[in-house]
C-alpha cells in the first residue's frame, strides 16, 4: 500500500492547479512544439524535435507523479488545527537554546516541505520533535549533529 502524503489546503490546492496547468496547457504548448519541429523535415537531426520530446517525457512524468502523489492524499483540516499543541498545519516560533535565535516555522507534510521558506517536513528530526508539544515546553532533538535544545515560544494556525 502507498504512503499517504499530508498536505495542508493551500498544497493540496497548488498541487491540483499545477496538474491542471500540464494537462491543459503544457500538453498543448509541447504537441505544438512537436508539430512545429516535424515540418522541419528529417527527425534524425532535428535537435529542436529532441529537445520538445525530451520535454514531453518530462512533463508526462511530472504528471504521473502528480497524479500518484494526490492519489494517496490526506488533507489537514485547518478547523482541526489547535494552538495548543504542535501539528501539521501549524506556525510556530521556537527558540534555539544552544544559538539563543528564535525562529519562524511552518509545519507540513513532506512534499510542502521548503527549509528556504522555512516550511519544515513533519517528517524531519526537528518536525517529528515538535509534534504534540505545547509552549513553553523545550523539546531535544537529534540529529546527526549532536542534540539540540528547542523551547516553544508560540503555536499559531498557518494564515
């Protein structure tokens, strides 16, 4: 049996607008690509042909993995999300004890996950160490690193 994936609303949304956009609109674009570069002539060196069917593979991954991926989906429910205790779905502001620096998080599912927007897998050392916790409470996680010392600060639903 396949994984569930979580996702929160908003990914579960992006996911779907995303599929869409392969199907309706990427799918045409590369067909006209492809029939663009057939009246060219010879296909054997024909490199803009290769390059539209090596874009056409790509986008028919795209959406077998998008397909697979909502196809086992498990959407968080934001009316279900609390602030009492960390879940996927939450916010929330935790303080590095050992770097004395607080920071901003997002807990969600894996495929949401993105450290550069600071959206942290449920699945990661520090998502797994978070979940169920409440504030104030300090929380020790370990990592590869060592273990390392967090307090929860504040537990906010995702905006």
């Amino acid at each position: 049996m396949d994984k569930k994936t979580i996702l929160t609303s908003a990914g579960l949304k992006k996911y779907q607008e995303e599929l869409e956009d392969l199907k309706v609109n990427r799918r045409h674009e590369i067909a006209e690509k492809i029939k663009e570069a057939r009246e060219q002539g010879d296909l054997s060196e024909n490199a803009e042909y290769d390059a539209a069917k090596d874009e056409q593979r790509d986008i028919e991954a795209r959406i077998e993995e998008l397909e697979a991926l909502l196809k086992n989906v498990e959407v968080v429910d934001e009316g279900d999300v609390g602030t009492d205790k960390i879940s996927v779905g939450c916010q929330v502001k935790i303080l590095d004890i050992d770097e004395d620096e607080e920071m901003d998080l997002s807990i969600v599912g894996s495929s949401e996950a993105n450290s550069l927007q600071n959206r942290i897998s449920n699945e990661s050392p520090l998502g797994r160490a978070l979940l169920g916790r409440s504030k104030d409470e300090v929380v020790d996680v370990e990592t590869p690193a060592g273990v390392f010392q967090y307090k929860v600060l504040d537990i906010k639903k995702v905006s």
